[in-house]
C-alpha cells in the first residue's frame, strides 16, 4: 500500500498520513475531495497536494518512508468549474 499526507502550502503542514491501495485508487479519491462543496479543501484546492511519503508492506510489516515526500496529485488539477 501507499501512504500518501495532503500538504497545506498556506499552513505549510503535512496532514495525518493515509493510505490507499495504488496510485489509481488514491486518484478517484482526490478527485473526489477537490469537488466535495462539503470539505475545506475544495474551497482552495490551489492551496493542497497529495504527497506521497513512503509504502507499507503487509508481507514484511514494514514501513518504507521516503527520504523526500513526492507530488502525486495536485488538488487544483481535479476542480471542476
């Protein structure tokens, strides 16, 4: 599984970390996310990307965190008008 935390760049803050079970998954839910009228992040969606920071490995139990978080997805680019 990826683990993945959305960046604030006004708070400059990483939010609690979560985790989905591929690139695709966590996409359908940022697109989601940018266009629910009901959560804040869609009000400024230019304001938050998805960071990925690392990976869980359910055979060894292990958690492999990144040295550097990587964009994933960028809120603003799943706003529709």
């Amino acid at each position: 599984m990826i683990i993945y935390s959305i960046y604030d760049s006004k708070a400059k803050t990483y939010g609690q970390p979560f985790y989905q079970l591929n690139s695709a998954v966590c996409e359908r839910s940022m697109k989601q996310l940018a266009n629910d009228p009901q959560n804040q992040m869609s009000h400024n969606p230019e304001d938050f990307n998805c960071m990925k920071i690392g990976e869980w490995c359910d055979k060894e139990g292990i958690i492999k965190a990144l040295n550097n978080p990587e964009l994933a997805y960028s809120l603003n680019s799943f706003k529709s008008e």
